[in-house]
C-alpha cells in the first residue's frame, strides 16, 4: 500500500487539503505481498477484537477480497458433525480498508478499527 | 433504507452471540425468567448439593433454576474468558454440582424435556450422567429419536477458522465400502487444491488403492488402518502421503505424492446450464452454507435467470449444512417474492415452556422470513436477490443432505413450490441447539425444532422419494437414486442428474436404488452406494474398520 500509494499520496493530501473539511473516506482494500509479520499482525488484531479467541486464518487471507469471515469450526465426531448444521446469526466479519494512506481492519460485526501497522494495501 | 428482517437480524445477532459463543453457564428459570449464573450457591465440595427445591438432597421431579449451579466445577478455570473477557467465574465445586447444572438446564431446554428418566444426579460421572439426560425413544424407523446429543472441550467449541478453509488436500473422499473390500473413492476435489492440480490431478470417481504403500482395499490390522485414516486426513500442511489410485476409466493405476496444504473450500460450483428439447436446465452444486456461498449463490442464481432456464437443479448431496439464513436467502432466490412474500422460512419452535420468547436469547420468537435481500455473509449487504420465480425445483440429495439443506426442502414445500427429490433420504435433523458451556465442556442437547410455514418439521427419520426402497421418511415427490461415482457432478449422464432430466422428460423414475433411512443404516455396504463422507481432520470421523 505505501509503495504503491506513494506517488499518489502527495496529490491525495493536496487534493484534501483544497476542500476545508474534507474526509478521507475509507474504501475496502486488498493486502499486498503481505510478509510474515504482516499476516502476525493481521491475526492479532482479529484475535484482539474476538478478546483473545483462537482464530485461523488463510496465508492469503485478505489478498484476494476485503472481508474476511470467521466460523466456527465443525468438531469431530459422527454426530458432532452436525453442530455447525443449523446455524442462527452470523459470522464473525473483518473488512481490511483505507483511507488512502493507512491500512485498517475493521470489526464489521463489533466495533473494534484497528491500524495496521506492518500491511500495505490497495483499494480493492 | 435498512430492510425490516436486517434490522431485526441485527437484534437477533446480538441477542444470539451469546449462544453462538458457547454461553457460559446460563440457564432460565422454570418460569422463563433469566437466571444469574452466579446467582447461585456454590456447592459444597464433593456433597450431594442435591437438584431439589431445597438444595440440599436430590428430590425427584423437584429442580432448582440451573443458574444455581452454575460454573461450579470440580476442576475451575482460572485466568479470562474469552467468550466474555472476563475472568471465568468457576469456583470449587463437585461432580454432583456439575451434574446438578445439566439436570436443571435439561429440564429447562430439551425440547423433549418431559421424557428424561430423572436420576440422582449424585450417582453418575458427568459425562455419564449427561448421556442419560435424552430422550430413548425411537423414530418410526425405530433409530434414536434424538441422534445429537454430544459435548465439545469449550477451548475447542470457541477456535474459529476463515470461512471456508482447512488443512488438507482438498479432496472430499467417499467410503463406499469401509471394511473389505474396502472401497474409497474421490466424491468431489476443490479447485486449485493440491488434489485437484499436479501431480495429483484427482477427479471423481478415482478409486485409492494404496496410502504409502498400504493396501487400502484388504488391509485389516489396526496399525494399517491407523496409517491409513491418517492419509486420508491430513492433520497439517506440508504432510505428504503416496497414493496409488485408478483413475475413472483407467486401465492401469498411477502413483504420486500429495502434499496437504491450507485448502479454501469452493461453496458453489459447475453452475451450467443443460439445454434438452423441452427447455433449459440450469444446474448448480451447493456443498456447503459457509459465509463464501452468499456471494457466489448470488452469482449464480443470476447467471441462471440471464440464461432463461425453464427448471432448476440443485445438487444438495454432500450439503449438510451450516448458516441458516443463507437457506433462506437460497430458497427465496428460487420461489421469488409471490410465493414467499409474508410467508415463514421456518419458525423455532422450543419446548412447551417456551412458546413465545426465545428461552436463550430473551428474544421474541419471531419467524424467519424468506430473505430477500444479501445480509452481508459475503455479498454487499442490502441488495436485492436476484430470483427465478420457478414453481417447482429438483433437488438431489443424499445422507449427507442435511440441516439447514433439509430447510431449504421443507421451506418451499411450506410455501407450495414443488420439490422434487432425487437421491436417497437425507439425514433427518429438523433439530437445533444453542451449545452451552460449563466447567470447559460445552453441551449440545436438542432445545429447538424448526416447522415450516405450514407448521411442519417432523422429518427425524429424513426426507425421502416416493419410491424408495425399505422405510421412507417424510416422503416427497421423486426418485431413489443411488449415488454415481462413476460420472461427474453436472455431468448430464451422472445418475442423479439424468433421473431429474428424465423425470421432468416423462414423470418416470429408474429403478430405485437410493439409500432409506440413515437410522436404519448401521453399517455401510457396496450395494447402497451412497458412501460416507470423510471429512476434513477436525471433522474426521475414523472410517475404516477391520
């Protein structure tokens, strides 16, 4: 994300800064060759915002779309198979957005918006 | 503008994270009322703290709310909760407390409370005594009437995964025989998984012959079997096994190794259409109500109606479930708004104590409706569903058709939309939980059936075709039709699909060959030819028996 938004950035900021009151407005983003940190910081935010419930998630989670949905996952068993069968509500949602210069992940279904420190990303 | 289900499912979310996260010993009152679950006191440790009024001695038929006895444990956690970030509130209690719990949280929640035989809960392990706390009656199959009564290690219950994905090849195998001859097949591969690309290259109906060398049609000793399971479920990426495999229509075997890796599982797949003299099929195979299939039913759904499809077939067989509201969003998708509109999905309905508010959430028990608008699972919130407005579907179906899959048949049989079924009797689960937590285990007992909008639900026994051969369930319109490992899925000539495209040709079935009830299936046999499933390692069910 900063490497690729940092021929655009200067005329983001001077494109805000011509209209008083502006706001960046996020938009949903994609990761970008994210490293082995980055995918850490990723899974700790998630696992923040679910107060420290263990979570898997892809290699490629958030390459490829900017929402990312978390489910339980079936136990073992012959008959515990069909504890994941008759689900009411809905699953746990992350969007990974931006504002144009900074990477977020936010808690659709909480309230948590964290910043990515270590992530680069791209408008989806 | 919000659409008035979105808001309602809001609520309802809300309300129901609680029971999704494994609430952590609640309970209701007999009366209805919520209960404190620490509003109890504690047990003294290793004494009969009893399950009458008194709470002193057990008295039959007497029950003290269950939050009395909640999170009194023989072994309490210490340190946060995640499901509340909040310390866990164990204390010190007894087997008979925890037992004492789950008799009084039993009473107030199985829906078949009234035919638990009431036990001293002072005489039994816990575990023990949670087995008996069900019903031991029998379907008119003569199966179990209540097939789903289990617990899950709650530090398991709470791990969640992304939607969709999982450690292994991508491959979905099928026992079709799982004591010698023993017979395992490629029921279906994942696109892009290490099954489904080099050097693997596996399609269905690929027969494993050898798992590293072991042979896996007549070994018989515990140590290859053991071996075997485990190649057929990987428990890591990066494990690697060599297969030998026949590949459908091969003469001669072939042998490679193939490498588990993080799968991400494909939800909807060969969307096609199939063009006949009399009209325009479309065909979609849906295996799973994951949070990916909103999105991609949406496609598809969309795709179809552009193609002007006449009929619809949607392959069900290895579906055995997941989220609920994407049933409805999939039913409604195929009725479209007449049929539908102010008509129920399915209503809950609990126990005879609970008529009107939902016992675990305090929630109203309102229906859910047919949805007509993406909830956000995967798909932009909001939008309107595209519809095929057809008056009738062919469903394909299995064993393994089952859960919300059996939702989607009994829905638009509730609203008059004709399904007909092709395949063999699914598995029989009108049924439901909210799991519940206690001292680590989290409890699964039946606590709620869901009735369609015609107030039927009674399917324990599945759903099957009219002539299918042996004990049928709740029968619909359609034929018994034994899986073919022998074609592709969507392929025209594939068993199932070619009885659908006949039957709607001539109203006539081939020879039934699909499987009855799966209560009456005790062991499997080449004959039935349905198979059962493997399933991924979490999922894993030991198959192979000497």
């Amino acid at each position: 994300m900063r490497r690729r938004f940092a021929l655009l950035a200067p005329l983001i900021v001077a494109a805000a800064a011509c209209r008083p009151g502006a706001v960046r407005e996020d938009v949903p983003a994609l990761l970008v060759a994210p490293t082995p940190a980055a995918r850490d910081e990723v899974a700790a935010a998630i696992a923040s915002a679910l107060r420290g419930t263990p979570i898997s998630i892809a290699p490629d989670a958030l390459t490829k779309a900017s929402l990312l949905t978390l489910e339980r996952r079936e136990p073992a068993g012959p008959e515990r198979r069909t504890a994941t069968g008759r689900v009411l509500g809905m699953p746990e949602r992350f969007r990974l957005v931006t504002d144009g210069s900074r990477c977020y992940l936010v808690h659709e279904s909480g309230t948590a918006r964290v910043e990515l420190l270590r992530a680069e990303c791209v408008p989806e | 503008m919000e659409p008035p289900f979105h808001k309602a499912l809001r609520i309802a979310a809300l309300a129901a994270a609680c029971a999704i996260s494994a609430c952590s010993g609640g309970g209701v009152a007999s009366n209805g009322q919520q209960v404190n679950v620490n509003g109890g006191t504690p047990a003294a440790g290793g004494g009969n703290s009893g399950g009458s009024n008194t709470g002193n001695a057990w008295t039959p038929g007497l029950f003290q709310p269950a939050g009395t006895f909640a999170a009194q444990c023989v072994n309490p956690r210490s340190g946060i909760d995640p499901a509340t970030s909040l310390p866990f509130p164990d204390v010190q209690g007894s087997v008979t407390s925890e037992n004492d719990w789950l008799r009084s949280w039993s009473h107030e929640l199985y829906l078949w409370y009234d035919e638990i035989v009431d036990r001293d809960p002072a005489t039994l392990p816990t575990p023990a005594y949670f087995d008996q706390l069900k019903t031991f009656a029998t379907t008119p199959s003569g199966a179990p009437k209540d097939r789903f009564h289990f617990t899950v290690a709650t530090s398991e219950w709470q791990q969640l995964s992304q939607s969709g994905i999982s450690a292994g090849y991508g491959v979905q195998w099928a026992v079709l025989s799982s004591a010698p001859p023993r017979e395992v097949v490629v029921a279906y591969t994942e696109p892009g998984s290490p099954a489904s690309t080099p050097p693997a290259d596996l399609a269905r109906g690929a027969r494993v012959l050898e798992i590293d060398g072991i042979d896996v049609v007549d070994s018989s000793d515990s140590t290859s079997l053991a071996l075997l399971n485990a190649g057929l479920s990987p428990a890591q990426p990066g494990e690697s096994h060599l297969f030998t495999v026949l590949d459908l229509g091969a003469a001669a075997p072939r042998t490679f190794t193939m490498t588990a890796a993080v799968v991400t599982s494909d939800p909807v797949q060969n969307v096609s259409t199939l063009d006949t003299p009399t009209g325009r099929i479309g065909y979609l195979l849906f295996n799973d109500h994951i949070a990916t299939a909103e999105g991609e039913l949406i496609d598809a759904i969309a795709t179809l109606e552009a193609a002007g499809i006449d009929d619809l077939v949607v392959d069900l067989r290895y579906n055995g479930g997941g989220f609920l509201f994407i049933a409805s969003e999939l039913a409604y998708m195929i009725a479209g708004p007449v049929p539908t509109a102010g008509r129920t999905f399915e209503r809950v309905r609990f126990n005879d104590k609970h008529p009107v508010t939902n016992p675990v959430t305090g929630t109203p028990l309102t229906p859910v409706p047919f949805i007509d608008s993406s909830l956000g699972f995967s798909a932009p919130p909001g939008q309107s569903l595209p519809t095929l407005d057809l008056p009738r579907v062919f469903l394909l179906t299995g064993p393994g058709t089952c859960s919300a899959s059996e939702s989607i048949i009994n829905s638009l049989e509730g609203v008059d939309v004709e399904v007909i079924q092709i395949g063999s009797t699914t598995c029989g689960k009108p049924y439901g939980f909210y799991p519940a937590d206690n001292c680590g285990t989290t409890y699964f007992s039946i606590q709620f059936q869901g009735v369609n909008d015609k107030g039927f639900g009674d399917y324990p026994d599945g759903f099957s075709p009219a002539n299918t051969p042996g004990f049928a369930g709740a029968v619909l319109t359609g034929c018994s039709v034994a899986d073919d490992y022998d074609h592709a899925l969507g392929d025209p000539a594939e068993a199932r699909l070619a009885a659908a495209l006949g039957y709607r040709d001539n109203g006539a079935c081939p020879a039934p060959s699909g499987a009855a009830s799966p209560g009456l299936t005790k062991t499997i046999t080449r004959a039935e030819r349905d198979g059962r499933l493997v399933r991924p390692p979490w999922r894993e069910i030991r198959t192979l028996v000497p």
